[in-house]
C-alpha cells in the first residue's frame, strides 16, 4: 500500500498514479475535453488533415493540443477504397540498462489496405494503464474512395463536464414507490390527503409536472381494478378510481414522480 496524494519525503508520485486516477474518475477509454475546438478534423487538402485545439484523455494521460496541427495521410489509389487512423502514439522510453522512463506522444497514421471497399486498418494492441510503453490508439478516420479524401470523422466521444451532467440529474424527476392498504366505501377513495402528500413527498403535489400512478396490490384476490387517479385541485387530494364500487379494504401500490426544479 502507498499513499499517492500526501508527503512521503521523497518523490514518489508518477504519471502511473495520476493516469489510474483519471481513468478511475472519467473512464479507461478515450475522451475529447469540451476546450479549445474539441479536437475537430478538418480536412485541409487531399494529404492533410488538420486537428483542432483542445484535450483529451487517453487511457488516463492528459494529452493537450494548443494549436492546430496538420497530420500527412497518403494518397487514394485509383479505382480503390481506403481507410486509415490518425492516432495517438504513445511511448515510453525502456530501452537499454538505465531506461529514462521518459514519455512521449505523437501523431501516427495507420493506413488501410486498398480494395473494394474502405476496411478499417488493425490496431497493434497496447494499453498505457497495463504499462505497455508503445501504444497506438485511434483519434479519428479518413476514408478514400479512389483519388478523392473524405471529410475526416472523429472516433472518441466528447465527456460531459460535470458542471453540466449534475445540471442535468438535477432537472431529473424524483420517483418513489410504495404501497397502502385504502379502507374504500366506494368507487373511489382517498390516496393522499393535501397535507399526507406533502409529509411524504416534501412537498406539494404540482398539477402541471407530477404524477402519481396506481395498481392493485392484491391480485386476484378482489375483483376490483384500478382506473387510475384524479387530483382534486379543491381540496388538494389524490383519489384513487375502481371500476366499480367496493366496499372493503384493498392493497394500492403507487409510484409517484416530481418534477425536478
């Protein structure tokens, strides 16, 4: 056991250690950051592909692009399809008795082989987070189809910051469930009073946004089936509608959903 974020009184924190934290935190795969042009592949002219400012992480390392970067890819071959992978190649330096551990990353086109129809070209296998030092992985794709470039297309998806993705839960709707045994004397009767919904629920119900479903709980055992439920803005009650009259007691389970605010 090691602890990473405190003082050990020597160096001892390496790019290993924040690379598993990464992954750990936004996922083991590829990811564009929403900065900068979000790595955008533009195609400049027939042999250049252009990437945009941004970042990415890659199985854990920060990989920054602060200014466009223009990648060479070959040309299409007449009559033939092609695709190819603009990756990132990433090194570490092991060679020799006293490695420098040294890393690296770098553009590298994987080119497809021309045929028929445009296969996409196979990747050696590698993963930084296992400690390989030589790792190839794909950014984005460029297709020919005989001497004609396609617009290229990028192959890792853009992460959410949490700023927004906690935004979104918070618009989310609540759900709870549960289940009552009702004393009905007719074809309806009370679920929630104005005040039981609120002590249960925290709140209000809002005619406009939530809603509650019914069903019976009981199964076969009654003949009674559950139409649904009416709220009643007057006095602020939730009733519970049968098909017919009943006059004995009956098992309702509901669910309820509030609207995020």
């Amino acid at each position: 056991m090691e602890i990473v974020t405190g003082k050990a009184g020597v160096p001892h924190v390496s790019s290993a250690d924040d690379g598993r934290r990464i992954a750990g935190e936004v996922g083991t795969g590829s990811y564009v950051l929403q900065t900068g042009g979000k790595l955008a592949p533009s195609l400049v002219d027939a042999n250049t592909v252009r990437i945009a400012t941004g970042d990415m992480i890659v199985q854990g390392r920060h990989i920054g692009v602060t200014a466009p970067e223009d990648v060479k890819v070959a040309s299409g071959s007449q009559g033939k399809k092609r695709m190819d992978y603009i990756c990132v190649h990433y090194t570490r330096d092991v060679s020799g008795s006293s490695p420098t551990l040294v890393e690296k990353v770098e553009w590298k086109v994987l080119q497809g082989t021309p045929g028929s129809s445009a296969v996409a070209p196979s990747v050696p296998k590698g993963s930084i987070l296992d400690g390989d030092a030589d790792v190839t992985v794909p950014i984005c794709s460029v297709t020919f189809d005989g001497l004609t470039t396609g617009q290229p297309k990028l192959l890792i998806p853009e992460l959410i910051p949490l700023a927004d993705l906690g935004d979104s839960v918070s618009h989310m709707p609540r759900l709870i469930t549960g289940t009552k045994v009702l004393n009905s004397n007719d074809t309806s009767c009370v679920l929630f009073s104005r005040n039981e919904f609120q002590k249960l629920f925290g709140r209000g119900f809002d005619r406009e946004t939530d809603v509650v479903l019914a069903m019976s709980g009981d199964g076969l055992k009654i003949p009674v089936h559950v139409d649904g439920c009416q709220y009643f803005s007057d006095t602020g009650d939730i009733y519970v509608t049968f098909d017919r009259a009943w006059h004995n007691a009956i098992r309702i389970n509901y669910a309820v959903a509030l609207a995020g605010r």
